[in-house]
C-alpha cells in the first residue's frame, strides 16, 4: 500500500507515536513499547529515505502510532488524561511550522544530526547517549523558537535527567514526523475535515501488518 493517502497516514502516525512515547515516559517513566522508541528515534537520522515508510524502517516502526491515531479518529481516548495526546501533536505541528521560517536553526539542526549520526551508529537508538545528543539538539536550536510544548507528567519523573533527555528526543522525533507530513501534502485541517480517510486508510495499514 504505497499512495498518497498511505504515506500521508503514515508520517501523522510519526507524530502520533513520538507524542504518545512523549506521554508515556512522562506519566510511567518508562515506555512499554521499546520497539517504537527505537523507530522514532531513529526516524530523525534517516535524512535521505527511499520512501515514507523506510523513514520509520518499514510500516511495523510506527504500529504504536497508527493504533493512537486510529483510537483517537474513534474517540477512544476519552480520558481526560488523554488530552495531553492531541495536544502534544497539535503542538509538534504548530512548531514544525515555526522551525520551517527560521532557516539558520534548519540549518544547524541538520548539521548536528549529522554530527550525532557516529553516536548513533556505536550506541544504537534506545541508549541514553543518543536521547542526550538530540536532547542537547532540541533545547540547542528548537526551544528558542518558542511555541514551546508543554509536557506533563510526575514531577519525580520529569526531574529525572535520562527521562528529560529521553522525552526531547522524542519531541525531535515528532518534529520530524511533522516535517515529512507536511512534504507530503499534510495539513492541521485535515485533522478535521479528513478524518474518515485517515481512519480508514490507518486501518488498512493495520489490517496488512496483521495479515499472515
């Protein structure tokens, strides 16, 4: 399944999957889903890709983030501690669209990512080492930006440096989902008005991971 509408579903569930993980690590402290921290994390160094999906090494890297995106087009995240989810996605693409205007900090976030990349290929994307490298990336060239993303969780957990790390590296990583939507067509309305599409066609692509 490789159209239009695919590959838009799948970059918007990058944003979904680096915000749910965003959540998760701020509420638990840690993440249950190791497999999608790893293809998010991961996402942010595949700077030149053969397709959308191999942005994410292939459909299963973002499973974690189509079943977000598929639960919140259901309104089945109804709790009310579930609204840090949009909003953390509606956050990340607000800041793509700032980031995208300030050409300097494109500029110099590129180059650092491709100065973590030797991090990252010794240590892999779940060790801390590379959470501290983008970390230090985001608060070096994103923050000062502003529209700054506010996230919640425990404050022992938030206070916690790994975990800190860890969860703006994630927010990198949304950010990246978000610039790769946004190349292929995407827009914040469509989280409105294309709804029904973007269900269907998340489901579809979970249908063909389940398939044998």
């Amino acid at each position: 399944m490789d159209d239009i509408h695919s590959r838009r579903t799948l970059a918007l569930a990058g944003v979904f999957q680096a915000a749910g993980l965003v959540r998760d690590v701020a509420r638990q402290g840690h993440i249950d889903r190791p497999e999608a921290l790893e293809a998010s994390v991961a996402s942010v160094f595949a700077t030149d890709p053969d397709s959308v999906a191999a942005v994410f090494g292939g459909p299963a890297g973002v499973r974690y983030g189509l079943e977000l995106l598929a639960g919140q087009l259901r309104g089945q995240t109804r709790d009310v501690r579930d609204t840090d989810l949009p909003r953390y996605v509606i956050g990340l693409t607000v800041l793509e669209r700032k980031l995208a205007r300030q050409q300097g900090a494109l500029e110099a976030l590129g180059s650092g990512i491709e100065a973590a990349q030797r991090t990252y290929d010794h240590f892999g994307a779940a060790h801390p080492n590379v959470h501290g490298r983008l970390a230090d990336l985001y608060s070096e060239h994103v923050s000062p930006i502003g529209a700054r993303i506010m996230v919640r969780g425990a404050g022992d957990i938030l206070n916690d440096a790994d975990n800190v790390a860890k969860v703006r590296a994630l927010l990198l990583a949304g950010l990246r989902a978000a610039v790769l939507w946004r190349q292929q067509g995407g827009r914040r309305y469509h989280l409105l008005f294309s709804r029904n599409r973007y269900l269907s066609t998340a489901d579809a692509l979970l249908a063909e991971q389940a398939a044998p």
